[in-house]
C-alpha cells in the first residue's frame, strides 16, 4: 500500500501600490493581504493531507518580477526541504511575468516535487492534466503580465499628466521643503532646512568651495538630509549613504546648489525605469524633464541660482589654510588662452603685493604673464561696471519718457542691427530654397540633392527663426516694460551708492573678466544681450530730436 504524502504548505500573499491604485475598490478588498490570508488558511485547514508550515508576505512589490525578499525566502525553504507545496489565492498573485511565472510552476516546483495550488483560479499541479499546465496556464499567465503591463503604462500616463500640470509625486519632498499636509502634491517650505539651503547658497556665493561647505555643516552639528528626514521618522533610503551615519559631502552641497526646485520651478522625470519588467534607473536628457515654473514658493532667487551655477563651472577653490575663495575667484581668465588668472602674493620687507597672472604661464606651458596687481585690477573693473551702470541709469530715464509716447516698435527694430541680420539671413534662405526649383527643373541637381539641399535650408531658416523671435522678444519686453525687465533696478541704484568694488557687485553684474596684456581688461556682463538691446533703444531715443531735448 502506497504510503499517503503529507503536505507542507507555503502560504505566499503579495499585493502591490499599483493594483491598489488601478484596481476597482471591490477588487482591492478582495485581494487585500488580510483576505488573501484568510483564503488561503481556510483552504489548508480542510486539506486532510496538509499542514501549515509558514505564510510568506511580499506587500507592496510589483508582481512584474520576482525579486520580492520573502518570496526568496519561501524559495529557500523549499530548496532546504521544508516546504513541498506552494498556495496562493490566484496565479495574479503569484506573479505577472508570464515567462518566469510559467517557469517556476512548469519547471522549478517540480524540480523539487512541489505541489502548486491556485486557489480561486482552480488550479492544482497534482491533478491538474497537461493539456491545463501547457496550455491553459501559460495563456492565464501571459493575462496576467499583459494586466502588468497595462498598469504600467496607466500609472505612467498618470503621472506624466501630474508633472506637466506641476504637482509633485514623488514620495519624499526634496530637502528644505515638505509635502502639505492638505494636498500631498504640494510642495511647502520647511523652514528649518530651508534656513540650511540659504546658508549653502550663499556660502558659495561668498566664494567658499563645496567641501568646505560641507565641513562647516558637519562642524556646525547640522544634520544631513538623509539624517534629517530619519530625524521625522521617514523611511528614506539613498544610494549615495557612505557610513552608518550620512554626513555632508562636497557631493550632496552639489546636489542642492544644482538644483532648480529652490528657485520655485518644480522639475521631475530626471530619471525613470528601464520598464515595468526590470528595475534598472535610466537618466533622461534636461530636454525631456518637466519643468513647471512657480508651483511653490521659492527659497533662492533665480539670480542667485544662476550665478551659483557659473562659478560651478570653474575652480574656486580656496587657497590654503583658506575657507573662501578671493573675491575674483571663477571670474577672471586670461584674455588669450582663455584659462584662468591666478593669484600670487609677493611679500619684501612687511609688505605685500598681490597680483594675478596666466594660468597656462605659471605651468610654463606657453602663453605670457599678463600679470596686472590686484588693486589695478578692482580699480578699473569697478570703474568700467559704474560706467555700464550709469548708461542703463540713463536709458532708464529716457525709456519712462518712452513709455508716455505713442511710439512705433517697428521703428525701433530698424535701430537693431542683430535683428536685422537675422532677418536679412531668413530672406537669404528663402531665397535659395526657391532657386532650388529652378536648378531641379534645368537639371542642374539631381531629385537627391534637391531633397538633401531643401531639408538644409529648412533646418537654417528655422534656427534662423527662433533666435530672431528671441532676439524681438527681448526687445519688446524692454520697450514695453522698461529697464527693470531686463536688469533689476535695485542693483543699479545699490551700485551707483558703493564707493569700493565687492564680490556681491561682481556677482550682480559679470559673467567674466578678461586680463589682456598691458592691463588691458575686458569685462563680459550678465545681462550682455539685454545691454546691447538697451543701447539700441537709446540709440533710437537719442534720433528722436525732441525726445533728446525733453530728457535733457
């Protein structure tokens, strides 16, 4: 007489965020882990040849795959023969990945002789024919992972429609903000680390280097943000965690001083996942980020921000035993190898002289000293930017003027000799993408060529379009709306009250300076573009004769 089996059973539950988010409400319950529990209990408990030996619950991981911990538990049983039988309450459950599904219940189970029991599905290995394994369950499968899939693209479509409107979906609110308790994506300053944020930004701006900021933090006792967050009980992972306690890193400075969010411009989708199958993080080109500007308030200015991100492009570096940076610090190059000027202190006799000189020449490497002394140095930057200051000044004043007269902006345009060329190129192309008929119709080119030529100019004139749209915008927004469009006011008067030159001024108004020899300075302003549009509108208000008198 054949000795009857007694069953060991496995009882594996799992339920996901994205079944609870497209399932309908009754499905939930129905699959919820309490239900999917109670099934399965009740089930072992009329089985005459089974015993429970463990239940195992993966809750809150996709069936997609199957790298779920407790289900690599429940695996490992199986292998070390405590387990040879597996229930579930559906093959749903089970998994959605029809291949790997189909392979742990076609090959794997009986491997090891494990029995396979879906339950509402009614489905058991042991009785089951193979017309049922072979055929039935692979297509029941292959439901399931479409189901996976279609979630998938669902929940994805759901979040893209989130991000173009700028509501925040992400699970923890970036660090000096906190989601709002009233509405989950909004985000709303935490004043704390928003204190913290400022600090950073404006430490960099002082000229201090991203691991000195971060030193001062660590000195200061201020928690990191993953510390921060742990502080509020959140359950927040990072892969960027070097120890058992996170510290600041000239790494995580970087990430704050790079990021847009603080300016009150919400940004995500930087990153997304390969597919719904694999887990692997794919990070996406800034051209197809959203962005989305004034959904929060904002920390940093979007000046300071941007003025942040210029001296991260180049080296400032404190010198040593040095916290910041001197005040010429990721401004100052040499004007004809365009690498950066370096200082250097002279001390004789109780006396210093400080002065900067070529870079490249210091390395011996070529190029000359264009050395110039510091003093020379903030005496003329800080004369060219008053001369700079005091001309927008003036063509402010005659713009207020401008702005009380019926004026024509099209007259305008005929002063900007940008905008011109610009629209001079446009007919150009215009022009030759219709000869293009002509050679076509003679001969001259070939059906090939006529196609290659004509895609050419189209792309040109297109460039061509959008810089003159750009160029014209500007210059409306400023004949419009004045001075203050373009460069902030307040600037321009606090700069016409400072006797000296300091870091703040600089910061305000260059971009870059340029040393060439014999003390020859260049200075390359912020506002550039703008500038040479104010000039265009004061080169228009100074023809009009009666506008000069009236001003005067």
């Amino acid at each position: 007489m054949q000795k009857k089996i007694m069953y060991h059973a496995a009882i594996y539950l799992r339920l996901s965020r994205d079944d609870e988010d497209i399932d309908g409400s009754a499905k939930r319950e129905s699959d919820s882990i309490s239900s999917q529990r109670e099934l399965a209990r009740s089930f072992v408990r009329e089985q005459p040849d089974m015993e429970l030996f463990d239940i195992y619950i993966d809750d809150g991981y996709s069936g997609a795959n199957f790298d779920r911990p407790d289900f690599k538990r429940m695996m490992a049983d199986i292998e070390n023969g405590n387990v040879n039988c597996v229930v579930v309450k559906d093959l749903s459950r089970f998994g959605r990945d029809y291949i790997e599904a189909g392979r742990f219940i076609q090959k794997n189970f009986p491997a090891f002789s494990v029995r396979f029991i879906a339950i509402t599905d009614h489905y058991d290995s042991l009785t089951a024919d193979q017309s049922t394994t072979s055929l039935v369950i692979p297509v029941k499968n292959f439901v399931n992972d479409s189901y996976c899939q279609d979630i998938s693209e669902k929940v994805k479509s759901h979040q893209r429609v989130k991000r173009e409107k700028g509501k925040f979906i992400g699970a923890f609110a970036v660090y000096g903000y906190q989601k709002d308790h009233e509405d989950k994506n909004k985000l709303v300053i935490d004043e704390y680390a928003a204190k913290i944020v400022k600090n950073i930004f404006t430490w960099k701006l002082d000229g201090m280097s991203n691991l000195a900021i971060a030193n001062r933090l660590n000195e200061n006792g201020i928690f990191s943000p993953l510390e921060y967050k742990k502080s509020y009980g959140e359950h927040y992972s990072t892969g960027f965690q070097a120890g058992i306690v996170s510290k600041w890193s000239a790494v995580a400075v970087k990430r704050i001083l790079t990021n847009e969010i603080y300016t009150g411009m919400m940004v995500q989708g930087k990153r997304e996942k390969v597919n719904y199958k694999v887990d692997k993080i794919l990070e996406k080109p800034e051209s197809e980020w959203f962005k989305v500007e004034g959904t929060h308030e904002a920390i940093i200015s979007k000046e300071d921000y941007q003025n942040v991100q210029r001296l991260l492009k180049v080296d400032t570096r404190a010198g040593k035993g040095k916290e910041k940076a001197h005040m010429f610090s990721g401004l100052l190059f040499c004007g004809d190898c365009k690498e950066p000027m370096v200082r250097r202190i002279n001390r004789y006799k109780g006396t210093e002289k400080i002065y900067y000189i070529c870079s490249t020449r210091n390395r011996s490497e070529g190029c000359s000293r264009h050395s110039i002394p510091e003093t020379d140095l903030k005496r003329v930057v800080f004369q060219i930017i008053r001369s700079q200051v005091t001309l927008l000044m003036d063509v402010n004043r005659q713009m207020q003027y401008l702005q009380t007269k019926e004026m024509n902006f099209e007259d305008v345009v005929g002063f900007d000799k940008e905008i011109t060329r610009l629209r001079n190129e446009q007919e150009k192309y215009l022009e030759l993408r219709a000869g293009l008929y002509e050679d076509l119709k003679t001969g001259i080119i070939t059906q090939t060529d006529f196609k290659n030529f004509s895609k050419i100019y189209e792309k040109q004139y297109i460039e061509t379009e959008k810089a003159l749209t750009r160029q014209e915008d500007m210059l409306k927004k400023l004949f419009y709306n004045g001075v203050q469009s373009g460069v902030k006011l307040e600037r321009l008067k606090e700069t016409m009250q400072i006797a000296t030159l300091d870091r703040d001024t600089l910061l305000a108004f260059v971009d870059r300076i340029e040393v060439y020899e014999e003390k020859k300075v260049s200075v390359q302003f912020c506002y550039q573009e703008e500038m040479e549009k104010m000039l265009v509108l004061s080169e228009f208000l100074s023809s009009q004769s009666e506008v000069v008198k009236e001003v005067i």
